[in-house]
C-alpha cells in the first residue's frame, strides 16, 4: 500500500516538471552534503497519517531562477513545497482511502537525521535535496475501540440523556429528482483578468498572464454561470482534482441547474 512519502515524492516530481523552468526532473540518490544557507519547511500532518515530513533544499537553488525571473525564489520554493504537501495528501486519500492533512507548514534550515535524498536535475546540472519522513500511520479501528471505551467509562458517570431526533433527510423539490442523472459540464475557474485587446493579440508562447488570484487562494468550481464549490487544487493520479472545502448553499446550486434548462 501506498505511503504518504511516496505520494508526495510522484506529485513533487510532477510539480517541479511542470511549474519549474528547464522541466527538471527530480530522482532518488545518494545523500550528499549541502552547501551552507540550505533552507527549507517541515510539513505537520494530522489523520489517518500524523508526524512531520521535513524538506531541505542546497543553497544552490537560490541562485538559478527556476521558479522565475524576477521571482523571490525562496518565497516561490516554499509555495512550491506546500502545495506538494497538500497534494501529496490528496493522492493518498486517491490511492488508499486514507485521510490526512497538513496543519502547520514552517521554516527550517537543517535535519538531524535523513530518510532519503533526492537530486534534481536540468541542463546539466544537479542540486541536492534531502527528506526526513517522521510520518505514521494511525491505527483507526484501535482509536475508534479507545474511543468508544472512554465514552462508555464517561456514560457510566454521567445520567443518561435522551437522544436527540435525527435531523430530517433533505426534501427534493417535486419533480426534481427526474434530473439527478442528468449530466453537468463543471469547470475550475483558477482567476481572471482584464486586458486590452493589443495586449491579448501581442501574446505569445511563452508569455505569462497574471491573473487576480494568489497560488494559495481557492479556486472556484463552476456550473453554468453559478459558483458552487471552492476547494484546494491536487494531483489525482497525475491529472488535477478539487478537495472541496466550501459549498454553496442548496438553493444556490439548484439556480445553477436552471441556467442550463
């Protein structure tokens, strides 16, 4: 079964591909000293998964402009890192059903010990980067057995309650449930711009558009002309995915069903 190690370590790959410049590729190897001013971030995760996955990157890296010219490069390479983290997260909850997420992302300079190394590498050259794994799996069924233990020793102490009433299943609108299986063209709208038309037709490749939105913002998902989800980016099996972290409300998403009849 698949680790949360060796999730991050195919997004990261697929992340420094893609968002780098030359198209590096980031491969295992030996672990190598690194020059002095190594900088990096330790990722905390809580879940099914908890413990610290700690990167460190050679110095070297700040002196060639792989996230961009004119670019903070170490502010770059922390955004870089965090959304590998989170991504990472994602392709485990893909692979194996297991949940986890990262609760704190902070600054560090050095590990003490080393779980293993990688290099990254472009037009001939390689720099050193080095991961410590401290993570664990959580063992749900012994922790779900403790649970329920210590709130059977609680009940015991305390007088019995009488149970809420469930809440009551939502009510479709009549006639509504003959468009369930009707499928919907949805969309992720990462940003957007204004431009004049000169500078739209004066694009070329290679250009960068900047676009209203930060790398850490949520994105939107879209139905229709209707927003009605946000979430996080991820990597699911190396294609993009959505970890929804806000729904609209249901009278809101209903709207965006309308627009389309």
């Amino acid at each position: 079964m698949k680790t949360y190690f060796e999730c991050w370590a195919e997004v990261a790959a697929a992340l420094f591909s893609q968002a780098l410049a030359g198209e590096p590729e980031l491969a295992e190897s030996l672990p190598k000293p690194l020059s002095a001013g190594s900088f990096g971030w330790a990722a905390t995760l809580a879940g099914d998964v908890e413990g610290r996955l700690s990167v460190v990157l050679d110095a070297t890296l700040l002196e060639t402009p792989l996230i961009g010219e004119g670019v903070d490069q170490k502010a770059g390479w922390k955004e870089l890192l965090r959304e590998a983290a989170d991504a990472g997260a994602g392709e485990l909850l893909a692979r194996t059903g297991k949940k986890c997420q990262v609760t704190s992302f902070e600054e560090i300079e050095a590990v003490s010990q080393i779980s293993h190394a990688f290099q990254l590498r472009s037009s001939g050259r390689a720099w050193t980067i080095l991961v410590r794994d401290e993570l664990r799996v959580i063992d749900v069924q012994a922790q779900r057995e403790s649970d329920a233990k210590a709130a059977t020793a609680a009940g015991a102490r305390e007088p019995q309650r009488s149970a809420a009433p469930p809440s009551p299943s939502p009510v479709l609108p009549p006639g509504l449930e003959l468009l369930l299986d009707v499928e919907l063209e949805a969309s992720l709208r990462f940003g957007a711009r204004e431009m004049p038309l000169g500078e739209i037709l004066d694009l070329g490749p290679g250009d960068v558009v900047e676009l209203d939105r930060h790398v850490s913002d949520p994105v939107d998902l879209i139905v229709g002309d209707k927003i009605v989800a946000r979430g996080e980016v991820v990597l699911v099996n190396g294609n993009f995915g959505l970890r929804v972290t806000e729904v609209a409300a249901p009278k809101r998403r209903l709207e965006s069903v309308r627009c389309l009849f």
